[in-house]
C-alpha cells in the first residue's frame, strides 16, 4: 500500500508515513532526540534560509518517496522549488537531508551512522529521511509556517522599541508606513564615497522633496541618463496635476523660480475656470500667454483674446508689435526676410508663403549690415485655375525696385510711385518690378521691357517719362521679339516726346499696348 504524509510547516517529529496521509506532530522530548540537523536547519533559517509550505511526500516506501513542490526563502528571497522523487540507500540508522537547491529538490546522502551529512551554500533543509529496515522509511520535516512577511524598523525611545517604519502586504498592495509624527523618510546613496540624499517624503509638509536627479520610467533613445532634475519619461501623458482645494481667484499649478526658494525671480502656470495662463510673477504678476478653453483663442499680453491670435502692446518700445526675422549668417540682396500667406486646407496647406493663395512678404533690396537695412514689400497671390504648391504672382511692389543697377532708385511708399531715374544706361526691370515709374534724364537713357513667355503675367506695366529736353527715338526695347499695339516694336511706339509719358503695359505672351 502507498504511504504518504503531509508538511506541518513546522519542526515536527520523526514520524512514518500511513496510507492516510497524516498532518505529523511537533518535535517530542525523550522520543525525538536533540540532533545536529535542528542545529543546522536553525543555522540556516537565521541566515534567512528555510521552507515555508508545499512539499507533502507520496508514494512513500523503504527507500523511495516522492515530494510535491513547494516554497522557500533562500537568503530572504522568495523562491519556487519544483517536486521530486528522491531514493535513499539501504543502511539502517542512516539520516539523510533533503534539501531545496537550484530551484529543485535534492537529497544529501549521510556517510556515517546517526550522522547528519552537511549542507552546502544555497541549500534549504526541507527534511531528514531515515532507512529503518522497513517500509515505510521515516520522515522528519524541519519546515516553517510563513504565511505572510511583514517588516518594522524602530529605536529605542526612553528605554522602549519605538516603531518608526512598518513594510507591509496589504490586500496585494505594498504599505510603506513612517509610524511617528511628522517624521520623514529619508532615501540615500552613496556617491563617490558620501553619503547623499537624494529623496525625502516629508512628513510633516506631506509632499516629496528631490535633491540631485530623479528620473521615473525607463531611460531610451539617444539620451541615457537623465538630463534634469526631474525627468519623467513613459509611453502616455507622463504627468498629470490636478489641485483639489479652491484658490480664488486661479488654481496655480506650477512655479517656476531661477533663485531657489526666494521667489524674486520666478514664473507660475496656473488656470481659472476658461483659462490657461503662463504668468511673470517677477513683474507684478503679468499674463504673458494665455489660452480660453471655450473657444482656443490664444492672447500675448491679454486674458481676453478676441480672436484666434491677439497680440496686446504698450506702444512702447520692446513692446509694439510682433516682429518676423530672418536669422542666418548672411542676408544677401533678394533674400526673403518672412512673409504672412493667406490659404485654405482644400488642396495643400503650402509650405512656403510665396506659395499662398495670397501673400505679403519682405525682401531684402541689399545685401544687410548695420549700415545697411534696405527692404521691400511684394504683395503676392495665385491666379484664378493654378496648382496648390506653384509659387503665386507677385502684383504689387512697395519700397525700391528689386533692380537698382543703371539707376537711382526711389522706394514707393503711400501717394509715391516707385521709380527708377536712368541716365546714360540701359535699365531692364524684371517682371517683378511691375509698376515703376522710369524717368529718362539723359538722350542716351534706353529702357528693355522685360521678357514674359506667359499669359499669367498679363497687366504687369511700366511708365516712361522722357525729361530730357528733346524727344527720344528708338530708345525702349522690346525682349523675345514681342509686339506693341500689335505689331514690331519700332518707329512711333518707341518715341517720346519731351516731357511727354507713354505707359506699356502687357497684354499676353510678349505682347504690349502702349497708352499715351
């Protein structure tokens, strides 16, 4: 019949297995005398080393058993233990250890009679099983009842334990209790040698106080180390804070302070009600950013925005408007200093502004310096059945012409037109320069209207007014062979009359018509 005998999770007696699987008694004076395996099984469990549960033994006869898995700590750490069956030899008075290691049970093999073989480092004493010349052999278990493990760190207060830290399961949860009044916990490390706080829960403030680097999630990507002082790093929204008491008349979130604790120099981001605000405190508490949640309008120096985008000034300086820079090395003559376009998101949003449906923009009429600051407005837009991404038609031009060679130029601003004075030079305007008024002040002064192979470029126009004295023949050329009022541009369409004006002003692919 098989035998078999159940773990009391105690240090129990020697005892045979029965065919009811008895729960063993605890050790007995004058029957289970003092040997060196309690001593060992002590020795070890000190070190934090023993068998909390599992292990029953089955199918137990004269020199066989086997044993279900079980539990222990090894070195005060939890640890599995796989089941086994395991044999012992048939010497009589021979006393072997079955012991837990490598997760899985192993049984020590005594060499002497009434001798308990030692242990090696990493076992846990689960048992001793003993070959009596008949079935079945005896079992000794040396266990111990651990269902749960809690920890209390205390000091001696007055000549009394005073309990300051409890560590405990709760239901699954993990409780890390400061027990006395107003006391912190304090977490420290040792840097190079010194010991260094790094965290304190303050008890009687109830918040955490970092000193040094605190990082919270796992560090990836090209950064690895934490690179501020409190680094919060996780797939989602990695922080959230939420104030819980009323404070009238905003819920102030976070301070930001350049000075420590003073507080002379610092900023706050707070909200009330419909709006988010990042505030200078260190001014007298102005609204520098703010958002509404009603309707998204942001507003630079208002609580109030209007619209999608305000903008609130003093007129002052360093406090007038809203500035667009260009910022590289070298801003050279045509260089576009930035732009405003107006689109829609039907089609491409353009990347460019020169790109918008419409467009004012600014470029540089010089190459700039500190001395040299020269700029223009081009007013710019797409023409009715073009492409999104296809750069817009530039219509008007305010300041200087873009071509100022062979000429001195005067910027057109307000009532003033833009003009170009030519004397003894060929001037050649681009398209770009639609619009300029060219004074002729010399008999060698000569005008080439520019080349247009398009019928996108229709209305661009240029005025000539002849101030020489005397008329001019033959001095306005034509590019690509075009035509004026319909045919070679020559004789009378090409002649001025002293302080006369002729205005040509283009009517389709290198074709013009000349008024005047």
């Amino acid at each position: 019949m098989s035998k078999a005998i159940n773990n009391p999770n105690f240090i129990a007696t020697n005892d045979s297995p029965e065919g009811s699987a008895p729960t063993t008694g605890q050790i007995v004076d004058g029957f289970d005398f003092p040997h060196t395996g309690l001593i060992k099984v002590f020795n070890l469990a000190c070190a934090g080393s023993y068998a909390i549960n599992g292990f029953n033994g089955t199918n137990i006869n004269a020199t066989s058993a086997t044993f279900a898995a079980g539990n222990v700590f090894l070195k005060g750490v939890f640890t599995p233990v796989t089941g086994a069956t395991v044999t012992i030899p048939t010497t009589a008075n021979r006393h072997h250890l079955l012991v837990a290691r490598s997760g899985g049970l192993v049984r020590i093999q005594a060499t002497a009679d009434n001798e308990v073989p030692p242990f090696a480092d990493g076992d846990v004493i689960i048992a001793l099983l003993k070959y009596t010349g008949s079935d079945p052999m005896q079992i000794q278990y040396l266990t111990f009842n651990q269902t749960s493990k809690s920890m209390s760190v205390g000091h001696l207060n007055g000549g009394v334990y005073t309990e300051g830290l409890s560590i405990k399961s709760n239901a699954g949860d993990i409780e890390i209790e400061a027990k006395e009044s107003d006391k912190d916990i304090i977490f420290k490390v040792n840097d190079g040698g010194t010991p260094t706080e790094v965290m304190r829960l303050n008890g009687s403030e109830g918040r955490s106080d970092f000193t040094g680097k605190a990082l919270f999630g796992s560090v990836t990507g090209s950064f690895g180390i934490p690179e501020r002082n409190l680094n919060l790093i996780g797939p989602d929204a990695v922080m959230r804070i939420a104030r819980t008491s009323l404070f009238s008349p905003s819920l102030e979130f976070l301070q930001l302070s350049v000075d420590g604790n003073n507080r002379l120099s610092y900023w706050d981001i707070y909200t009330d009600a419909d709006r988010f605000t990042i505030r200078d405190r260190q001014s007298g508490d102005i609204n520098v950013l703010t958002i509404l949640e009603s309707n998204q309008n942001v507003g630079i120096g208002t609580l109030a925005p209007a619209n999608i985008f305000q903008v609130s000034h003093t007129g002052a300086d360093a406090d007038n408007g809203i500035m667009i820079v260009r910022e590289d090395t070298t801003t050279s003559e045509g260089d576009l200093l930035g732009g405003i376009g107006f689109d829609s998101t039907d089609g491409n949003v353009p990347s460019s502004v020169l790109e918008s449906s419409a467009f004012i923009a600014s470029i540089a009429t010089e190459n700039h310096t500190t001395s040299d600051k020269g700029g223009n407005l081009k007013f710019g837009v797409s023409l009715i059945d073009e492409n999104d991404d296809t750069v817009s038609t530039i219509v008007a031009n305010v300041g200087q012409p873009d071509t100022i060679a062979n000429a001195t130029t005067h910027a057109g601003l307000n009532s003033r037109a833009t003009t170009a004075v030519v004397g003894a030079a060929t001037y050649a305007p681009t398209i770009g320069d639609s619009g300029t008024l060219v004074i002729f002040t010399n008999a060698s002064s000569n005008l080439t209207l520019p080349s247009i192979n398009n019928t996108t470029s229709v209305g661009v126009q240029f005025t000539v007014f002849n101030e020489t004295g005397s008329a001019i023949n033959g001095q306005i050329a034509v590019s690509n062979s075009a035509t004026i009022n319909g045919s070679a541009a020559s004789g009378s369409k090409v002649d001025i009359d002293s302080f006369k004006a002729a205005t040509f002003v283009c009517s389709g692919n290198n074709t013009w018509i000349r008024i005047g």
